[in-house]
C-alpha cells in the first residue's frame, strides 16, 4: 500500500471506499473497492473549508500518484480545495475486478465513485492520457456539478487520415500487446522513460509499486486493448460521444501541454482547441507526455482557479464585436489599384544578378490576390484556419500574404532564420491547417513532419509532387480563382478575428508565436505611416522580411534587395543601391548587421549606385542597438536621408522612434551631465504615435515585481508599453500571456531602461539579463557600450556567474582582430576592459575574449547572454574553454 517513502506523497491522503457498480462490466450489485488519495479529511482536521473539488484522473500506465503536486497545492491553507485523485479500477491500488473495461465503463465507474463520495460540486475535472477522456465523460453526464476542466496531453479524436500514434499501434500489435503491456512491465518503462528530465529512481519506483507482477497489469493491457483504432472498435461510439459533446462544453477550460509527446502530439491539441475554443492553453516547450512530471503544473492550475472567482472566462459563443470601420490592412493597396496609379509598379523582386526579375502593379497586384483568394478558398481556406507562408520575400509572398488574410485565415510566418530545430518547433507548435512554400520548405516539411496540407509555390512534376506530398500550387490555385469570379466575394472578416501568428526571433529562448488580430495589424500600420510620415506613393527598399509585407498596406512600393533575408548581414552596398535603383527608392529599411556588411562593402558600388542611394528620404534600421558611429557613417551613404532607429520587438513594432541628430543630442547631453537620467544605455527615444511607455521599477533581487509604474527621470525598471498596435496574445502559452499581461492595459517587455529628464527612453538591457553582484543591481548595456569605445573591440557582453545577489561580473568580448580561441583574457587588455567598465560605473571581476559573440541568426547581432553566462561559469571554474 502507499508508503510515506515515496516522494510528495502524503500517506494521510490515502484512503479506501467501498463503491456499488453499476456498470454493464458488472453484474447487479456488484461492489468494488476503490483506491484514492483525498485530502478532505486533513483540510477538515485543519478546520479549512475547500473552495470547490479537484477531481484527478489518471491515464495508462499510471495511478494517482501522478496527481501529487495537485493534491498538495490543495491542501495549502493559503488556497484549500478538496483534492480528489481515483485509481481507476484495475489500476493502482484499486481492486483488480477481473473484468475487461471498456471506456463507457469507465466513465460509468467514476459516476458511481463520486456518488458515493457525495461528490455534489463545484467540482472541476483534471485528467491526462486516457484519464483525459474519462474525465470529460464524467464531466458531460455531470453538467451541474461541474464549474471547469483541466487537460494535460490527451486526445479524445483520431484525426482523419492519419493513423494512431506509433508507439500505441505497436502495443495493440498481437505479436507485442501482451507480452508488451502485462506479461512484462515493457510498457511502464517505456512511459516513464518519456520523462523530461527522466525521473529520480524513487519517483520512478512509486510509479511502478502497484504493478508488480503480471497478475496486477491485466488493466494496463486491458487499457491499451481498448483504444479504437478505427469506427469498427467497441469503444468507438463512447470517444464519440466524448468528442461531439465538448463542443457544446461551456465551462472555464485549461489545457497544459507537453509538446515533446511522441503518443499525443500537438495534433490532438490542436483538435481540443478546435472543440474547446476559449481554453486557456500552455504549451510547456520542452516537456513531454509526463507533464505533470516534467513541469509544475500546480502552479499554473491554482492561479487559474483563483481566476474563475474573478472571471469566469468568455462565453464560447460570443461573438466578435461587430465590424466598427477598421480599415483593412489592405484598404491602400485596393485604392492604388482602382487609382490613377493602377498602371505603377507595386511590387519588384530582383535577382542576383542586380536586375529586377518581376513586377506587378498595383491592378495586377489587386488583380492576383483576387484570383489566388478564390482558388484558396475552393481548396477549403476558410476564416480561422492557419496557413504558414514559408516563401522568401517578393511578389509571390505579398499575393498569398494577402489573399489569406483576405480569406479571414490567420497566416503563420516563422521564418528560415529560426534555424532547422527552432522552425520545425514553431511550425508544429502552430499547427497550421495548410503549409505554403517553396521546393526546399516542402522538402524540410515532408522530411520533419510537419502539419498542414502542402501548396507549392509553383507548378511541380508529377513525381515530385507525390514525394513531397503537394496538393497543388498557388500557380494552380490562381488559374482555377480567375475562373471563379462569378462566385460571391468573401465575407470580410472582423477586426478582432485572429489574423496572424508572427514568431519571435529566438534570441532569449525559444522563438514564440505572437497572435496579432486584424485590428491591431491594421494599427500597426497606422503607427508606422505616422510617426514615419509614410504615405501612399512612397518607394520601400525592405532588407527586413517584415516590413516588404507592410510595404503594400502603406501604398507603398517595394522592393526586397537580393539578400538571404534569414540573414541579414548578406546585404551588401551593390544589391542595397541595385534594389533602390529599381523603383527609385525613398525609404529603406535594414537591420544593424545589414548596414556594417553595407557598409564593409560599399567600395563595389558604381556611381549609378551612389546616386540611387542619394535619392533615399528615409532609412530605418532595427532589431538591435546602432552605435552612432555607424549611422553616421551610414548617413555618408544616404546623404538625403533622416535616419531612425526605432525601438520595437514582435510583440509591438514599433514603440519608440528616434532619429541620428537626436542621438547625438541625447549623448552630448549624456556627456556633458546637463540632463538628469541622460546615459546608462540606448537612448531609443520617446514614444511613437499612439503609445504610452512606462517602467516598473526594478527591486534589490533584480526583479520588477511591482504593479506601480513611472516615467519619471532616473528610475531603472522594466519597460511597459500600451498602444492600439501591441499583440493579442502570446499563441498557445497562457502563462507568458498572463506575465506580460499583469498590469491591465499594458504589455510587459522583459526590457529594462529608464527615463531621462527630457522624457527620452534608455534601454539598459532585457530582465533576464540583470546581473545581481552584492549590493548592487547591473544592467549590462552601459558597462557594453563603454568597453566597446575600446579600438581593439567588437562586441562586448556582460554576464553574471554564480547564484542570485552574489554574481561576479564578467566581461565577454569579441576582439578586433578575432581572437584565434577563447578563453580568459590577457591582463594588459583585461585592465584596459576594467577601466572602461569602471568609468560606467560597473565593477568587473573577470574578462573573457572570444572570436566571435553568439548572436541570434535572424538579426545577426542580438547577443546570447544566457548562453555566455553558462559557458563564463565553466570556463572560470577551470574548465576547457571551447566555443560559447
């Protein structure tokens, strides 16, 4: 029986109850003795009177030990709920009833379990693996008690088309399904072997104390043999049932999702969110079909129900506000195309050889999203379904771009710069409905896995069409659209719908998705053409992905450089001056690592591509710090120009705006002491159209727990930003969305900075990246911006190494010329690197030199701290230096 030896287990919990079946398993009047942890009885001994009941259900091979951490949680006095967590009969410590169980059963047996516990509600379900499917089978036939549901990786419908899982297929095998899942404890070891991290020895043999000899697994095979595989199975009917009555489920839901599953993947996710709309859902990267084990579950699960006293949640049937005279984010584009520039280009691409390889205007723009839109819509894109766009800027991206969103599908653009492993997350963590792409992106699809039905771009042979498993192409889809236009024109969709999924850079973890809504996108636009003075006729150069897709939003023309857009500092001075030359350009947009190779390679441009760069009004560049030495130099380029660099991230591009003669005013103004607050960071300036900026000030622990916030001079804190343009959501992770959410109205940007007396913003560096030494709080950008004034130096970073309140400073740094290893730092050049730190203000403890910095691949210049700080902790331990 249960043992105080197992850990988080509290033998107080357990307990036994005498239950009357009434199961067709059954003969009438059948009793069974029933296992469970409960903490009822403790929660009355304390004289603490639970909230509501948490009802914990198991899957296969598991018991309810899984639920641990839950039934803990709920016996804090802070929060008391009642915990209840069943051993289904046949299963953990529960009577082993000799009989074959089938899912109806099952969901019978927890009715009759509650009934006899007088279970009467609220009562909100939990439930994982097959336990998931019981738990909403109970929760369906108890429509009275119940008040939530919480899900951990389950499904409870086999997608059509596609097999089941593997794993599980080879246990229904005859020649495996015994010996695998009863005769031998095969199929236990093979489950706890999905833990991540695997699980501690103790744990590991609590989850296998009640299966002991083969005699005590029948109801592990029993579980396995009642999978339906297909319509013919038994069971089938009850998953069903199961399946059909979620969508009419109106209660607060929460789903925690272990995404590396190799049984459930996010495939079934996506189909619970499908039938369960208004979930709350976290998807734990990195964690797989033990979530419970491979994350702490417990906190989020209280947090949310804390919030069903506040907030019920929205009502899965309430509607989008009604259309309110949001313009569309393609309203431009439409009055170019029915205007007197209808004629003009719209759209360029160029190719390698500096030539522009293909135009539309504006009518056959207009004319083309038109056509491409009806033949995705016959092809079965509907509003909200997902489709990834993975094509490189140009005229085919800008047409399916448009025609999507014109469909009122929600576009998902996670770009090749995530790198192999950090695309194919992205990718099938949004499972897409359709994937759109080139040769090598259906190549990478059909290798990887990923989700969505697949279009080429272009027409394909047959063969290769059947290898990659392509549908049809957008070449396809366009013919067979121009012959529709009879068909009735698409409903438009609201503003508030979902329209686009953008991925983060990755830079400081893993890349998240980034939910934008019509509304906002059209905002965004808004904010740009504003505060930019961006207007209908304007000529765009965008060396940035991003920005060649606003560009015909804005009227504008554009023209993306012949550059590997996945990594920036492939642009070079002839394709920027070739680029702009072919539509006579008046803005420009490229990223800091673009504009040094422009700048590294401006010795190859003709005179004819000076005197197009001369022609340039506008440059914008972001998506890192520009030293002002740079811009100036650049301005040399583009002598005509202003040039901006505008503060921003994905989650709100752009929140701050400021200009080259405003830096150098901002930097006097910081050397000269003359402004109070000015210096100690990036002066990005002050807000754009539209956004208020504020920060919460930062504590002793380098954290900004804070709700209070400020613009005052000199506060250092974390960065808030409200604006009509900030994102809808963080997609699939409610928790980060909670987090950045805290403070009602605001988007919390894990950036630190503070403001100076003329109401300009410093950015000091992200949050995660505070260096707690003793007694003092460092953001690193200061100290970096110091030691990188230093001739012989590229790029520097300041870490932290050792446990929080008492880190050395360290300084990395990228020598010029590169440093042939890595490692620590030469005393003459290390004191010169101390000094320049000092005279920032910032104490540094040890310097270490590398060859080159670890930037993220999409912007080339975002430096990996994190990544530094663990490779500095190993090497100032003694160990080999490598490469960080």
């Amino acid at each position: 029986m249960v043992t105080a030896d197992w850990p988080g287990l509290d033998p107080e919990w357990s307990r036994e109850i005498d239950v009357v079946s009434t199961s067709a398993a059954d003969d009438a009047g059948t009793v069974h003795r029933w296992h469970l942890l409960d903490n009822g009885a403790q929660l009355s001994r304390r004289g603490l009177s639970p909230s509501a009941t948490l009802l914990c259900v198991h899957g296969n091979p598991t018991w309810s030990y899984l639920w641990r951490t839950l039934m803990a949680a709920g016996s804090d006095p802070a929060h008391p709920w009642r915990v209840v967590a069943v051993d289904q009969l046949d299963m953990g410590y529960s009577e082993r009833t000799g009989t074959f169980r089938r899912l109806a059963d099952r969901i019978n047996d927890l009715g009759d379990l509650t009934d006899a516990l007088n279970l009467d509600g609220p009562v909100v379900t939990v439930g994982h693996d097959w336990g998931g499917v019981i738990s909403l089978g109970w929760a369906l036939a108890h429509p009275q008690q119940l008040a939530g549901v919480v899900l951990t990786n389950t499904a409870v419908h086999q997608p059509s088309g596609s097999g089941i899982p593997p794993a599980l297929r080879l246990a229904l095998h005859p020649a495996v399904h015994r010996w695998g899942t009863t005769t031998s404890d095969t199929f236990l070891r093979v489950t706890h072997s999905l833990a991540h991290p695997p699980l501690s020895t103790d744990v590991r043999n609590a989850f296998m104390a009640p299966y002991r000899g083969a005699g005590r697994r029948a109801g592990v095979g029993n579980f396995v043999a009642d999978i339906p595989a297909d319509a013919s199975h038994p069971s089938y009917p009850a998953l069903s049932g199961v399946a059909e009555g979620l969508r009419g489920l109106r209660v607060p839901a929460l789903m925690l999702w272990g995404p590396r599953d190799p049984i459930f993947s996010d495939r079934y996710l996506k189909d619970l969110i499908g039938r369960l709309p208004h979930a709350k859902v976290h998807r734990f990267e990195g964690a797989g079909h033990l979530v419970a084990e491979d994350r702490d579950i417990a906190t989020p699960v209280f947090e949310w129900l804390a919030e069903l006293d506040r907030d019920s949640g929205p009502d899965p049937q309430q509607t989008n506000a009604p259309t309110d005279g949001v313009p569309p984010l393609w309203g431009l584009l439409t009055e170019q195309a029915a205007g007197a520039a209808s004629g003009d280009t719209a759209v360029a691409e160029m190719a390698a050889d500096g030539n522009v390889a293909r135009t539309l205007s504006w009518r056959e723009l207009e004319q083309s999203i038109a056509a491409l839109a009806a033949g995705l819509q016959e092809a079965g894109v509907r509003h909200g379904c997902r489709v990834s766009l993975m094509v490189p800027p140009g005229v085919d991206l800008t047409v399916a771009l448009y025609a999507c969103l014109r469909l009122g599908a929600v576009v998902v653009v996670a770009d090749a710069g995530l790198g192999t492993r950090g695309l194919s997350r992205a990718v099938k963590g949004a499972t897409p409905d359709f994937l759109i792409g080139i040769d090598r992106a259906l190549a990478a699809a059909a290798v990887l896995g990923w989700p969505g039905r697949r279009i080429s771009v272009q027409d394909l042979p047959a063969a290769r069409r059947r290898l990659l498993g392509v549908e049809t192409s957008l070449a396809t889809l366009a013919r067979r659209g121009a012959s529709l236009r009879s068909e009735p024109p698409v409903e438009a969709p609201d503003p508030d719908a979902d329209a686009a999924v953008l991925f983060t850079s990755g830079s400081t973890g893993p890349a998240k998705g980034v939910l934008y809504t019509h509304r906002q996108l059209a905002a965004m636009r808004d904010t740009v053409a504003e505060t930019f003075g961006i207007r209908s006729g304007a000529r765009l150069v965008a060396g940035f992905a991003p920005f060649a897709l606003l560009g015909p939003a804005l009227g504008a023309v554009s023209v993306t450089p012949a550059m590997d857009v996945t990594a920036p500092r492939t642009l070079t001075a002839r394709a920027l001056a070739d680029a702009a030359a072919a539509i006579d350009a008046t803005v420009v947009f490229a990223s800091p690592a673009a504009l040094r190779n422009v700048l590294a390679t401006r010795d190859g441009l003709s005179g004819a591509g000076r005197k197009a760069l001369e022609g340039v009004e506008l440059l914008l560049s972001a998506g890192a710090p520009i030293p002002e030495p740079l811009l100036a130099e650049v301005q040399r380029l583009v002598p005509r120009a202003s040039l901006h660099t505008p503060y921003g991230m994905t989650e709100a591009l752009p929140v701050t705006d400021i200009s080259l003669e405003q830096i150098q005013a901002a930097d006097a103004d910081a050397a000269a002491g003359t402004v109070a607050g000015a210096g100690n960071g990036v002066c990005v300036g002050r807000p754009v159209h539209g956004a208020r900026v504020a920060v919460v000030p930062l504590a002793a622990d380098g954290t900004a727990p804070g709700t209070d916030f400020v613009t005052e001079a000199g506060v250092t804190g974390e960065i808030l930003v409200s604006s009509p343009h900030v994102k809808e959501a963080y997609d699939r992770l409610w928790l980060l969305q909670r987090e950045s959410t805290s403070l009602p109205g605001w988007h919390r940007t894990g950036d630190v900075g503070h403001f100076d007396a003329a109401g300009r913003l410093w950015v000091e560096g992200r949050l995660a990246h505070v260096v707690t030494a003793p007694g003092a709080v460092v953001t690193p950008v200061g100290a970096e911006q110091a030691i990188e004034r230093l001739d012989d130096v590229g790029l520097a970073a300041v870490v932290g190494v050792g446990p929080s309140g008492t880190q050395a400073v360290v300084a990395v740094v990228e020598t010029v010329p590169p440093a042939r290893k890595a490692g620590p730092a030469a005393p003459q050049f290390a004191g010169r690197v101390r000094g320049a730190a000092l005279a920032a203000g910032v104490s540094v403890s040890a310097v270490l030199k590398v060859p080159a910095q670890p930037t993220d691949i999409r912007h080339n210049a975002k430096i990996d701290r994190t990544r530094l700080s663990r490779w500095a902790s190993r090497v100032l331990a003694g160990g080999r230096p490598g490469q960080p």
